[in-house]
C-alpha cells in the first residue's frame, strides 16, 4: 500500500511469500531504501520535502494531547467515528453489484487512512470497535506525533509524511480520517477506491468555549466556515456535542497546552484555568465526503 516518495513506485514493507514477516528496511524497485525506527514507525518524508526542521506540532505539544487524551474525555467522538465507518462500508457493500456482508470479507480487506493522526487516539480507539476485517494505518507530519502513536499501535504501519504528499498508492483507501489536521483533496482523491469516503473532524461554534472564556475578553464562537474538500460532495453531516469532565489540574493544562489559546495565556490566566475549569463544551462537526461523480456531457 505504500510508495516511495522519492519515485512513486511501490515499497515492499513484508515479505512476498510471508506477510506476516515485515521488513526492518522498505525499499523500492529502484532501491530507495527507509529504515524502520526502533519505536516502530517509518520516515517518508524526504529532506528535501521539509518546510522547516521540525514540522508539524512539537514534542510538549503531542505529550500534552497524550496526557489529556489518557483520561479518554472524547470516546464519544471515536464511537461515533467507528459506527460511521462501519455503517458507511456495510452500506457500501450490501448496494454492490453482488450483495455482501461485512463479516464474509477476509481480514484487512477495508482501509483505513489517518491523515494527520497526531499521536494516535483515535486509530487506537477506532480499531479497537472494529472487526478484523479493517486494516488502519496514518501518516503525520510530526515525528514526535508519529513516535507517539507508534507507541500507542504497535501492529499497525505508521510513517512520518506530508499529507500534500501522501506516500500511498494510488486507489488504495477505503476510508480516509482527517481529524482536525490540514486536507489535501487531490491527494484523496488519488489514494482513495472509487466511491470511497474521506471523514472530516472539525471544531463546531461551541467547541472548548468554556476555555475560550477564560482566555480571551470576548470570546468568540468558532466560526462554522470549514474548508470544503473541493472535487467531494458531502454525503453525511453529524454535529456532536458533549461535556467533558476535567477532574484535576494536570488534565486542565494538558488541555490548554494542545491548544494553540497555550500561548495566549500569561502565568495568572494559565494558574486560573489549572485550579478553576471544571468542564468544557466538546463540540464537533463530522462530514463524511465522497468524490463527486463525473458527468460526461459529451453526446
Ligand atoms: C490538532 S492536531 C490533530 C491530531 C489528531 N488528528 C488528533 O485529533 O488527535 C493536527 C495534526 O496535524 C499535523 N499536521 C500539520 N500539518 C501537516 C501536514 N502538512 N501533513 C501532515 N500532518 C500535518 C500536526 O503535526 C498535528 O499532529
Ligand atoms: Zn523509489
């Protein structure tokens, strides 16, 4: 399922006869080679590709997501999110040209694509509710999102790359996940199989408002602008909304410090926030999107 970024021609990541063997080392016909770290994950991000040294969110930032997300304050989002996508898939295939069920289809038949999967929640809480027959596997700018989620999913593939260059092969994906982390809808539409979906996780107006208030003056409701995927249609829409329990102080900074309100905030906002938020409004929007089907008007 993965190619190189360099050439775009396919890695080998297991050995042909034994898939159950990985490779230490994925290469390419052409003999580009990319070493497995030893906490599991893989870089295909070509030197060359990188905007800054260290791209994407920082090493705090991703420890501080790991410390809030360990309470697991937003399983209702990753509930929803598996229900979709099995929901989305049996629908799919009971509409086929010959009617299936899901549980007929061998194992790690249906992909799932994290596109900026920060470090991993929802890969770990998603495959967890979901049958064999899915296979996850993401990519994230960030190598110490990428280390982190590594950590957190030990059997799936997880590689540090752009989501402007995403280093899959063409109509391979079943699903791709976008959870607050930038879109590339030509990318998309290249890795996905005909008909399949992307999900979208955005902020809806209320998201962290209770946060906002006690960070800004006149706190401001998110505004409901999200960017479209352009070439999709939107075919679901599910607005979430939910209380989320912080019950002590190291949960309230991890909050504030996976947020960019973090440096918004001076030493007497941010010791008010640790002693007195209590709980905050989680309020998402989930989009589910498939690539619009092209008319041919020629007669
Ligand atoms: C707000 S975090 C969300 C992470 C994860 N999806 C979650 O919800 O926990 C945004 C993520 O997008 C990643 N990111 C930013 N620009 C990116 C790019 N061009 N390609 C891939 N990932 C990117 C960041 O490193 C960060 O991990
Ligand atoms: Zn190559």
């Amino acid at each position: 399922m993965w190619q190189c970024p360099l050439c775009k021609l396919p890695l080998k990541t297991v050995q042909e006869n034994k898939p159950n063997i990985p490779y230490k080392t994925w290469f390419c016909e052409k003999k580009h080679t990319f070493d497995k770290a030893k906490q599991g994950y893989v870089n295909l991000l070509p030197v060359q590709n990188k905007r800054s040294k260290m791209p994407g969110d920082d090493a705090e930032m991703v420890a501080a997501r790991t410390r809030f997300f360990s309470a697991k304050p937003y399983s209702p989002l990753a509930t929803k999110l598996s229900e979709l996508m099995r929901s989305l898939v049996a629908s799919r295939l009971a509409d086929s040209v010959v009617p299936r069920n899901l549980s007929e289809l061998p194992p790690k038949s249906i992909k799932i694509y994290d596109s900026g999967c920060g470090e991993g929640y929802y890969l770990e809480a998603i495959s967890e509710s979901l049958s064999d027959q899915f296979l996850f596997a993401g990519h994230d700018i960030s190598k110490a999102a990428v280390v982190a989620a590594a950590r957190r999913n030990k059997d799936k593939q997880l590689v540090v790359a752009s989501t402007i260059n995403i280093p899959v092969v063409d109509q391979s994906q079943d699903i791709i996940l976008q959870v607050f982390a930038p879109s590339c809808a030509s990318e998309y539409i290249r890795v996905l199989k005909p008909c399949a979906y992307v999900i979208t996780v955005d902020p809806a107006p209320e998201h962290l408002f209770e946060l906002k208030q006690m960070v800004y003056d006149s706190p401001q409701l998110h505004d409901e602008n999200k960017s479209g995927l352009e070439g999709f249609d939107i075919v679901e829409e599910h607005d979430l909304r939910f209380q989320v329990n912080l019950d002590n102080a190291e949960m309230r900074l991890a909050l504030l410090m996976m947020t960019p309100f973090y440096w918004k905030t001076d030493d007497n906002k941010r010791a008010r926030i640790q002693m007195e938020l209590q709980q905050v409004t989680a309020d998402f929007r989930v989009t589910v999107w498939q690539a619009a089907l092209e008319v041919n008007l020629v007669e």
